[in-house]
C-alpha cells in the first residue's frame, strides 16, 4: 500500500481544545481504519505539531481521509507521498544509465 506523511500543526480552534485531541485522535485512526488504511499518529515538538505515518490503499483514500480531518478545522495539514526504500530502489532500478 501506498505511503503517507502528514505534517500537522495546530489552528487556533485545535490548540483552545487540545484536551480533546487524543479522543479526535482516535476517532481518525478508527475512520482509517474504516477506509481500509492504517494511520499511526505522533504529537512532537518542533516545527510541526503532529506526524502521521499513513499506508492507505491508494491516492483516493489518502485524500478522502485528509478532507476528513481537514474539515474539522482543529489542524492544517502537509503530505508527502512516500516510498520505501525497496520500493524506490525498484523505481530507481528504470532510471536510464
């Protein structure tokens, strides 16, 4: 399955109900879940204030569970697409001499 990163930060709604992230935590891995993708959620420190690590089975699905999360206006949010390294060394692999 496909790879995702997700930086996040805090809106100012999301910081004034912080006490209620780890249950909006949970109701979001759930809803993955639903979707058929596996989301591992990281508050950290820094620059961003929340990492997910998400394998969705495509584009669509990582997309839909983004607006998900993005409609409920408590973070902005930044993904990357991700490869591993087996899989970008078999991408790699194609690339002409």
């Amino acid at each position: 399955m496909p790879n995702y990163i997700t930086l996040g930060n805090w809106t100012e709604q999301g910081i004034k109900t912080v006490k209620e992230s780890p249950k909006r935590a949970d109701a979001v891995s759930a809803l993955a879940n639903k979707l058929g993708a596996k989301m591992q959620i990281f508050y950290t420190m820094g620059r961003y204030d929340i990492v997910a690590l998400t394998e969705a089975p495509n584009d669509d699905v990582a997309m839909q569970l983004l607006l998900e999360i993005g409609k409920l206006g408590n973070v902005k949010t930044q993904t990357l697409k991700a490869w591993t390294t087996s899989e970008a060394t078999k991408v790699i692999s194609k690339v002409s001499p």
